[in-house]
C-alpha cells in the first residue's frame, strides 16, 4: 500500500503513540495546541503543527489534504470536532470517547459518504471488536468486559493514575452505569455492585459497574445479558465515593469568594499532577472478555485475555499502546479498504467483517500487545 497522509487531532500521551506508530509507513502530521507535547515529535522527525483544534476555520485548512484523520482529543472536544471533519468530508478513527451519541452524526456522514469509527480503544474499542466477530458467527447469550489499566507500584492514596484527561476518568465516577439484564437496560450508580477477582499474574482487583457498553446497548439488543466494569485495586471505591458525595464532582457552579467555578474544574487540576504517570513509572492494562453462545444443544464459553504490560524497551506506557494501537490497527483497515462502511461504525461493524478482527489481532501482536482465547463447552 502506498503512503497516505493523515493527521493526528492531539498528541498527548496516546495521540503521540498513535502519530509515532503510523509515521512509520505513512506521512503523518501530529496536531496540538501544546508547543512542549510537539516538540518532543518535532526531534523524533514527525511534522508537526500547532492548532487550536476548536478554532473551525483553521481546522478545515488542517484536514484539507490528508487521506484519514484520527481524533484523540479530550471527550468533552471529541462531538463537535468529529462533526467537522465529517462536513469536510473526511475519514476519522476516534478514541475521544465523547459522551455524546455519536449516532446523531450518522446521517451527515451518510450523506458525505465518509466511514467514521469511534470509540476505538481498548474497551470500548477490541471488546467490540471481539463481540462483533462472535455476533456475526453465532448466537450470543452473553457478554461480559472487566478491564482496567493501573500503575504496577501501588502508591497512597490513589493507587491509580491517568493516561487520559482527568475530567475524562472523573466521568466514569459519576455517569449513570447501564448495562443489559435479562433483555432490559438496568441503570446503577456508577461504581455499585463491587466485587473482588482475583487475576493470574495480577493478584486481586476490584471491579465495579461503569457506563461502558456503550453503543453495544444499541447495536446488539438481541443479546440478553451484557456487562462491562471497571478494574481498580481493592479500596479505591471508598474515597470515590466520598469525594463524589462531598460534591468534588459536581459540574454545577459553585460562587467561591464572587468567582464561580465548577468543581470537578477544581478537583481535576489538584488531581491531574497527582494521577500523572512519572517518567519510568510502570503501568500495566488487564482485560478479561466472556462470551457465551449457543453451540447446539450446550454452550459454547470463549474467554480473551489481555494482560499487557509497559514498554521498557521503547518507553511507551502500557494503556497507551493498548489504546492507540487498536486505532492505528484499524485506520489501516480503513486506509486499505478493507473497511468502508459510509457512516458512524462503533468498532462491533468492524468485528463483524470477515477478516478484519484477525487482521487487528495480527496487527497487535506484531507489536508484542496479545489476546489470548480460550474455549470450553458447558451444559
């Protein structure tokens, strides 16, 4: 395949990971309005450009030329600049997450003929991937995601540091969990129902009920039971809970001393240098997937495995290659035309094309991040 050119929308620490990784065998240019985040890709010999993403005008003169952009910017930015690369009649691989229904940008797509693919990460992003391929190929009873990425050294209070923005992960605290019982969409607090599991390799984690389904709530409703939670270290619920309940969380104004701010503004710039992975520090990303199907008479139980760990060699943070790898995976797919599907795709459409789950998981392994599959049959 001959060289494209593709813009990378944000080149923080997995939109720098996504640039690196195609700059490889394509012309690339790393996006952000950071001068620091750019000038270490400007020494490694990646173009560069500072860009005030949320300036439309000089966004549109970015995109003009290239063959695919990918979106890693912040969530709360990820609907409306997904919105303008379509009106420029673009092709996108996003991993910004929004909150929005990116549904509701399914028509304009259509109508610009371009193939978008949000939420392509690890989770959502291979689990759906993984979930399509099985829905495709057989009847699914039932889903189930844990999956977490944490700091291998566990250090007081948090256990826990963030790869993505913080007002990002601070979501995940406080949206409303949905997930799929019985056939009907069950709606939890965010980190209810915990429990402890233990991991090979890992030790014991606790999970919790998160809103990570997702677009699968709308794309796979023949499938009864669907669940997917969040994997910390044991404890880490508790002062959560007490922060979210303190309102540390809110996003209602609050008048400190005649300023009015929100608090989670607040708690997210005492966090952020708090949760900020050092350099050298060790992460790790653990998911584990269980599918059941109909085979026959029985069922068929497939479980995936991914227990990745940080990158010595190259100095890449484990969720960063888990993440950006998946979409650099698939925005080759999109730039060979193996995937066009004109519209909103959530990575399930990916999965679910003879040949382009493989072609991920190759992809992946090349780059020493492996899923591992196993199957057994239960009455």
């Amino acid at each position: 395949m001959s060289k494209k050119k593709i813009i990378v929308l944000g080149s923080g620490l997995v939109g720098s990971v996504i640039a690196r990784d195609l700059h490889r065998m394509h012309d690339v240019i790393a996006a952000d309005a950071s001068k620091e985040v750019l000038s270490k890709l400007e020494k490694e010999g990646l173009q560069t450009l500072l860009l005030n993403i949320d300036d439309e005008s000089a966004l549109q003169a970015a995109i003009k030329d290239v063959d695919l952009v990918i979106g890693a910017v912040p969530g709360f930015m990820g609907y409306r600049t997904a919105e303008r690369v379509i009106r420029a009649g673009k092709n996108m691989v996003d991993i910004s997450f929004f909150p929005e229904d990116a549904f509701g940008l399914d028509a304009l797509a259509k109508e610009k003929g371009v193939t978008i693919v949000t939420d392509c990460g690890v989770a959502p992003g291979m689990g759906n991937i993984i979930l399509g391929y099985h829905d495709a190929r057989a009847k699914v009873k039932s889903y189930e995601c844990l999956v977490g990425g944490l700091p291998v050294i566990r250090q007081w209070p948090w256990e826990y540091k963030a790869v993505f923005s913080p007002i990002d992960v601070i979501e995940e605290y406080t949206r409303p969990a949905r997930y799929v019982l019985g056939g009907n969409v069950i709606v939890r607090e965010a980190l209810s129902e915990a429990e402890l599991i233990e991991f090979p390799g890992v030790g014991t984690l606790e999970s919790w009920n998160s809103d990570g389904l997702r677009s699968l709530i709308y794309t796979m409703p023949h499938i009864p039971d669907m669940i997917e939670k969040t994997l910390r270290y044991p404890g880490c619920i508790e002062y959560l809970k007490v922060l979210r309940h303190a309102g540390f969380f809110s996003q209602e104004k609050i008048n400190v001393k005649g300023q009015d701010i929100r608090p989670i503004d607040l708690t997210a710039a005492l966090l952020f240098p708090e949760w900020k992975l050092k350099p050298g520090e060790e992460d790790f990303t653990i998911m584990r997937i269980v599918i059941d199907e109909e085979e026959g008479s029985k069922t068929k139980r497939t479980t995936w495995h991914l227990l990745d760990r940080y990158d010595r060699e190259n100095n890449i943070i484990s969720m960063a290659r888990t993440t950006g790898y998946t979409c650099t995976a698939v925005a080759e797919l999109v730039l060979n035309g193996k995937f066009k599907q004109p519209g909103i795709n959530p990575p399930e459409f990916v999965g679910r094309v003879n040949g382009c789950m493989n072609e991920v998981l190759e992809y992946l392994r090349q780059r020493n991040v492996i899923y591992q599959s196993s199957e057994i049959i239960i009455d």
